[in-house]
C-alpha cells in the first residue's frame, strides 16, 4: 500500500501538516506522502474532483473549506455534523466520509500533556465562541466535564453555542468581564479566539489576576509559540498548555483515522517545541 494524502485549504502553503504526517507515516513504517493542494474558491470544486480521481486515501481541510467541504462529501460523521465543520475526510470504498479531529486534538493533547487530571470531575472556561471554540466545545462535553462555560466578546455568539451542550455538564454564556471576576472558579481555561495571534501582538482577552492555584491555562494558538496569556498564567504559577499540541493530535487523529494505526506523538511534539521557540 502506498498512501495519498494531502491538505486543500487558502493559504495552505506553509502548513506544517507535511511535515508531521511524514513523520507517522515513517514511524508506523507505512509508505506514503502528503501533499498540499492550496486552492482558490473559484477552483474548490475541480480540485476535489481531480482528488477523487486520484482517489486519494484521505485529506484534511483547513481555512476557509471546513464547512464548505461538507456539500462534496458523500457521508458525514455524526459528531462532524454536530460541530458543523470537517477538518478531515476518509475514502472509504470510493465514498468520502467527513470527520472533525480539531476538538477531541485538543482534548488529547491536554490529556497527554496532563495525564493525571480528571475531566469529568472538573469545570473549564472556553474563551471565544467561533469556529474553534465550537469543535472544543463539544469535545469537552463528550468527557462529562461538571461545567464548561463560554466567555465572548459578544455574549449572544456565546449563548449560540449552548444547544450543544446534550451532556450532563452545566453551562452558561458570559461576557469577558463576568468571566475575569470568576476566574477562580475554573480548573481549566482555554483561550480560542485570535487576540495575541499577530506578531508582537500584547493583547489577550482579560487578564488572569483571579487565576486558580493548579488550573491549566491553554491557548490554541502557537504562533506566537507563547501567547501573552501563556506568559502571564505562567507568572501566576498555573501550569500552561501550548497551541501546537492541538495541531499535532488532530493530525495525529486524522492519520488514525486514515490508517487504523494508534499513533505516538508525544515525541514529536517535542520537536516541533523546538522548532517552534
Ligand atoms: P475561528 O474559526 O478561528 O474560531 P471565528 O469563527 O472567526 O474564528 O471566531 C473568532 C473568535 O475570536 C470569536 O470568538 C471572536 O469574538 P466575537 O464573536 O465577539 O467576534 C473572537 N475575536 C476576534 N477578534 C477579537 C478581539 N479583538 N477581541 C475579542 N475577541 C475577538
């Protein structure tokens, strides 16, 4: 078997997809590659049909295409469905199935890096109630967390996202202020929302004055390798989870998915730590 992956997405040049799908392939000793289709909107249609003919094994998706992709896919997986978006697609007896790993990505990149600590017995504050958020969201509600609450700049995006919540888990929509008073609530915070992504960027959502003794402090995003509030939760003593750890397990997921393999990818992450500092 020679696997055919790849990545459609606008822009997708620089993604470091290739780079860490190289190395799963090699670790499960699989020949393969992965390539990057970055593709205009006008031209989305003919480049997944070209795919299709090529029948590649399985590709992911990435901004813009990851709702846009679901009106090409013959079937699309229920908690896919349910997040609205598809970061990943299988060929499965010449039929596209459409999967979101992003969400569960982050959730095994925090258990990985945190191993002791107990979802279902804790309460986490999402920051942010876009697209990112949306797929956390779910994800944290499928580990029966006691509470996961959102906080957003508009509160009524916020308050959106609550239908999801199916589980037992409580949740409520809260404006960034009701969110900073609280904060000590919270064993986990996770921030989603672009605020600190551009260079030089010293802005964050709020500050973490009310920060709780042990809480974890995650940001999604990993350029900058260390957001602001990364650097402040760390000055408050809260133990930090980097945004590359998302990136790396939900491809880790995806390539699960392609191959049926369980993948290692502590390692990995460590290198791309180093690459990323
Ligand atoms: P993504 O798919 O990356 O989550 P998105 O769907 O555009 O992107 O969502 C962006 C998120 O970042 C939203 O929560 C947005 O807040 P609003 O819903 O109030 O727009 C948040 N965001 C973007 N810029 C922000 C800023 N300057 N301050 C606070 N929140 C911001």
């Amino acid at each position: 078997m020679n696997y055919l992956f790849g990545l459609i997405g606008y822009p997708a040049k620089h993604s470091k997809s290739p780079w860490i799908h190289q190395h799963f392939l090699d670790q499960q000793s699989l020949h393969g590659a992965y390539q990057i289709w970055e593709t205009s909107p006008e031209g989305l249609k003919d480049t997944l049909s070209s795919m299709k003919k090529l029948a590649v094994d399985g590709f992911n998706v990435t901004v813009p295409y990851k709702e846009k992709v679901m009106d090409y896919l013959d079937e699309i997986d229920p908690y896919a469905e349910k997040v609205g978006a598809v970061n990943t697609v299988l060929l499965r007896d010449g039929k596209w199935i459409g999967y979101n790993t992003d969400g569960r990505g982050f959730v095994r990149s925090l258990q990985e890096t945190y191993p002791h600590t107990r979802l279902s017995e804790k309460k986490a504050l999402l920051i942010g109630a876009g697209g990112a958020a949306r797929g956390i969201y779910a994800a944290l509600l499928e580990e029966n967390m006691q509470r996961v609450d959102i906080a957003n700049r508009t509160k009524e995006r916020a308050e959106a996202l609550l239908p999801l919540n199916t589980s037992s888990a409580s949740s409520s929509a809260l404006s960034f202020q009701e969110a900073e008073d609280n904060l000590a609530k919270y064993d986990i915070v996770i921030q989603t929302t672009s605020v600190g992504m551009t260079p030089n960027d010293t802005a964050k959502p709020f500050a973490l004055n009310h920060v709780k003794d042990g809480a974890i402090v995650a940001d999604i995003i990993y350029k900058p390798f260390e957001t602001v509030l990364l650097q402040e939760a760390r000055e408050k003593g809260a133990n930090i989870l980097h945004g590359h750890g998302m990136l790396v397990y939900q491809a880790a997921l995806a390539f699960e998915l392609w191959t049926g393999t369980h993948v290692e990818a502590s390692q990995l992450l460590k290198e791309f730590e180093q690459q990323l500092k």
